[in-house]
C-alpha cells in the first residue's frame, strides 16, 4: 500500500462540499492526469494547493466594503 504523505499522488477536486484532494487513481477527473504515477501533485504541493485556494478567498472578502459583503453573500437592499 502506498505510504500517503509519501508516495501518493494527488488530483485537486472542487465539488459541493468545497475544494479537496483524492488520489489521481479515483474517477480521473483531473483530466490531464489519468491514474499517472508523474502527474498529480505531491502531497506538499496539494497542501500548498488547498491553503493558496483559501487564501485567494481570504483576500477577496478581507477587500469587501461591508455593503458588498452583504451583498455577496446573497443579501441585497434592492
């Protein structure tokens, strides 16, 4: 079995619960990279993956005027 923090390759997914990891192996839905032993990411990449995704975000709403944060989170004074 492949030692995870190790060995294991990672494709970055996106779905309803948010941004994940699961190994290149499951479902290929990284469509560049199929179930390969040399693509993927390692699993200091896919960490570094997940915190720049979050960080982005972080960025983005830390940049909101407070009525636009109202606003982007679904609550309009129309």
């Amino acid at each position: 079995m492949k030692d995870v923090v190790t060995e294991q390759r990672w494709a970055i997914r996106f779905d309803s619960y948010g941004i994940g990891i699961e190994p290149v192996e499951n479902g290929c839905r990284d469509y560049d990279c199929c179930g390969g032993k040399d693509c993927g990411f390692t699993t200091d990449e896919a960490q570094s993956e997940v915190v720049n995704h979050f960080q982005v975000f972080r960025d983005y709403y830390h940049k909101l005027t407070p009525e636009e944060f109202v606003k982007v989170m679904g609550y309009h004074n129309d």
